[in-house]
C-alpha cells in the first residue's frame, strides 16, 4: 500500500503522529501498511517504558493512514481502539506497527494492528475501526 500521499499531509502541519515520532512506511501489500516510533521522553511513561496510550495511538494512527490511502477524498476516522498490552518495551527501542486490512465496507474498516519491537516480539495487539466519511 503507497502511503506516501497520507505521509505529506501529516508531514504538513502538527499532529499527535508528529509529535509522538511516527513514521509511516509504504508495503508492497495492496491491505497493509506500516509505521514505526523510537521510544523515547514523547512517547514513554515516566517509568521509562512505551506508554500503553501511545500504543494504541500508534495502533489508530497507522490504521488511519492505511483507510485514507485506501479512500482518497474521505475522511477516515477511528471509532473504536481495544488492545492488548503484552510485553513492555524500554525507552530506546523502536517499535513496529503493522496493520492489515480485515474487512473494507463502504462505511467501515476494520484492521488488525500488531506492534513489535526491534527483536520482532510481540508487544500489543490492537482491532482498530474506521469509519469513513464520503467528503462532498
């Protein structure tokens, strides 16, 4: 999935994606796509670990990205973000989201977001739904 139109946009302006160092990647899978974030003091719990709240922001973001490339012109939009939290990740990693498309409606996308870490364990698993509002 080309994501690079999305990425220009929220390169544009700021934007919780920004600030919290996401960094969204093109997959050569037409229902897939990706992003990554260091941990660090933007995004870590004052315990020095990825916060589960910029997780499933990750989680939502990436989702986003991957229903707006999917709907040009819409306004893609997540309504419902339920994760699990499975393994703590120190600040100075860097982890992986990727997101795969389980269901594209006309009004809602459903994706499946695992995030790992730099070794590829499992840290969260997160079902993101969009909804996707038609611009006129």
């Amino acid at each position: 999935m080309n994501v690079d139109r999305i990425k220009q946009i929220i390169e544009s302006m700021p934007n919780m994606s920004t600030a919290l160092g996401m960094e969204f990647l093109s997959t050569p899978e037409d229902d897939t796509c990706m992003a990554r974030m260091h941990v660090d003091e933007r995004n870590r719990q004052p315990f020095g670990f990825l916060s589960g709240g910029a997780s499933l922001a990750l989680a939502e973001n990436v989702a986003g990205v991957g229903s707006s490339a999917l709907c040009p012109g819409c306004a893609c939009v997540g309504i419902e973000v339920s994760g699990s939290h499975v393994k703590a990740v120190s600040e100075g990693d860097t982890v992986t989201a990727t997101a795969r498309l389980l269901h594209r409606g006309t009004t809602l996308h459903v994706w499946n977001v695992d995030i790992r870490d730099t070794s590829g364990e499992l840290i969260s698993n997160v079902r993101v739904t969009n909804y996707i509002i038609k611009q006129k």
